[in-house]
C-alpha cells in the first residue's frame, strides 16, 4: 500500500515507518525537522521536507505519490510551547491537520490514522483506567487542537462515506529515539543523565502517576488500525500508574547508576495522576500492551547506552 506518514522523522512516527516497510509498504514522510531528525528516517521511504501547513507541498507530494492511507503524526508537541504560543499550535495541529484532510478527500485517501493524545484530552478527576467514555475536558492550547484536529477528522469522515479514520489517543510514549522535549518525556529526560551520573529532578513530592507505553505497542496498534475495517477513537494505555518516583527507581535499576534524586518545587497545575484503559483497542482492535515497563526501560536504556557510544 502506498502510505504517507506526517512526522516520520519524529520519535513514534519513524518506529511506525519502520515497521510498515518491514511489512513492504511503500512510504512517504513528509516532516519539516523541526523536532525530528535526519538520522531516524528509514531510507527506503521518500523523504519530503516540508511543513504541513503548506498547501503547495502537500499538493506536491499528493500529486506525486498519491497515498491510500495515511499516518498523521506531524505536530507540536510541547505543551509549554502551547501555552506561550497558542496561535501557533493552532496553526500546526489543527489547521495543518485539515490542510491534509482536504487534500486526502480530493485524492480519494482511504484511510487517515490519527496520533492523538489521551494524557491531555481528558482532565482530572476522572475514572481511571481512563475510557473514551469519559468527557473531553483539555486544559491546555495542546489538548484542545488536539481535540479539535480529532472533531474535523470525524467532520470529514461524515462528508467521505469512503473514508475510514482512526484517533488513536496515547498515554505516555516511551522508547527508543524519544527525545526530550515532549510531552511526554521524563524517561528520555532520567536516562541520560543517569548514564553520566548527574542529578536528576523530581518535581514535587514524586508520588503524581502517568500510564507509559512502550513504543513498539504503539507502533502494534497502528499496524493493527490499518488492517481493521472500520472508524473509531481509541485509548492507547496500559492500564497501570507509575509514580515518578517508582519511574526514578526503574531507571536507576536499569542504568545501574548512583545519580542523586532531587525533589524540586511542584509545578502548577501539573495533573496529579492518569492512566487509560485499553479496553476499546482490545475489543475491536485485537491490540493489548505487550512490554511490561521495566523489560521497556531496559529496551530504551541499552537504546541509549548503544548511542552514547557511537
Ligand atoms: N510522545 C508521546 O508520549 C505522545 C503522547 C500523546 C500523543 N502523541 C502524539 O504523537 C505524535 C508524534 O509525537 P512524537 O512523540 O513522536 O513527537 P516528535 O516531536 O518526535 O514527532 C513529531 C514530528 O513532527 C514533525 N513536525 C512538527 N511540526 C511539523 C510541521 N509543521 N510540518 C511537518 N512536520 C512537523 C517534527 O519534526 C517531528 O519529526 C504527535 O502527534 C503527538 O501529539 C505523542
């Protein structure tokens, strides 16, 4: 299938090209580098520099490779960023993702699987494990375009009888080629520093929880939305609520480092837990979490280790 993959040279969209040549797909990327990099991205894929809020190089790659599906991963992810600049979010996350949706619609694209975010759609106090039941309450410029970006996919699902679209709303990613500056980045924060034995920071008391997925389930559930035949939103979770500070312990286990664990100042309105249920996934999906967290973090500090000595 000839697949176009947004964001492909970022941390979760280029294990996703990997794994979809390994599968003989055809893929294109197209990706602007501004987080991604260069080295993650697989050769045998066509690679398209560009930013997805531009209509002529989108238009280009359309007319030029003319996808059947589509990966869309390409976004602004820092939700700090998001907050200083809102407008520009906006731009990236919402009205990028409908630049591509019309021109999916005008190519006949059959299939457009969404990377969305379950950790900042859904606010406090709400069931956990999270399920796609719960109301969407975003507190952050980040969550609503996301949130946004996922009510025009399903906007123009309605208008497109043909056209079968997946949301795919992600806990933590962690894993290898994570870089730090996400959303979701703590374990890619922890390791290197423990590596070099600096200090790490907790902020805190350390006792606030996050659900973590390991990257190649993430990358399991996308293979697995290709295939299905049908439309949906899905969360894509564990399950299970890791403290930062049981996080610190698994890292340092792992790293086997003596690096010395400082607790700093919490951070305002930082959401004291979360963890989404996979229950959906499971049922239509045939997709459940495989790596258990610490067989996960030894995966991603060898990943590191292995660099680190390049
Ligand atoms: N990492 C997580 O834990 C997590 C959790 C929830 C949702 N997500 C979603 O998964 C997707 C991938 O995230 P990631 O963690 O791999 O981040 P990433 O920053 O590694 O990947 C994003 C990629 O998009 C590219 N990009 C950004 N803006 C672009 C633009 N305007 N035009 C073209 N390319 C652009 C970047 O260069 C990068 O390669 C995002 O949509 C994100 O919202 C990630």
């Amino acid at each position: 299938m000839k697949i176009l993959v947004t964001g492909g040279a970022g941390f979760i969209g280029s294990n996703i090209v990997d794994a979809l040549i390994e599968k003989d797909h055809e893929v294109a990327i197209v990706d602007n580098l501004s987080t991604g990099l260069k080295e993650n991205i697989n050769q045998k894929a066509k690679f398209y520099e560009g930013d997805i809020t531009s209509r002529e190089i989108l238009e280009e790659i359309f007319e030029k490779f003319s996808p059947e599906a589509i990966f869309h991963l390409a976004a602004q992810i820092n939700v700090r960023h998001s907050v200083e600049d809102p407008l520009k979010d906006i731009k990236v996350n919402v009205i990028g993702t409908v630049n591509l949706l019309t021109l999916a619609e005008e190519y006949e694209v059959k299939k457009f699987i969404y990377s969305s975010t379950g950790g900042a759609i859904y606010g406090d106090d709400v069931e956990r494990p999270t399920p796609e039941t719960a109301e969407e309450r975003p507190i952050s410029p980040y969550g609503m375009d996301k949130l946004s970006a996922e009510r025009f996919i399903e906007y123009f699902k309605g208008r497109n009888p043909s056209l079968k679209t997946i949301c795919l709303r992600y806990a933590n990613v962690y894993g290898p080629r994570q870089n730090p500056h996400g959303e979701a980045g703590v374990i890619s924060i922890f390791t290197p520093k423990m590596l070099k034995e600096e200090p790490i920071e907790v902020w805190g008391d350390g006792e606030q929880t996050r659900d973590y997925v390991y990257v190649g389930d993430v990358v399991a559930v996308n293979l697995a939305a290709l295939e299905f035949d049908g439309s949906g939103t899905y969360n894509i979770g564990t399950g299970v609520e890791t403290s930062v500070n049981k996080l610190a312990e698994i890292v340092q286990a792992a790293t086997d480092s003596q690096s010395e664990v400082k607790h700093v100042e919490a951070k305002e309105g930082e959401q004291k837990a979360s963890s989404l249920s996979y229950q959906k996934a499971y049922q239509d999906l045939g997709w459940k979490p495989e790596v258990e967290f610490e067989e996960g973090v030894k995966r991603t500090v060898e990943w590191y280790r292995n660099r680190s000595n390049k």
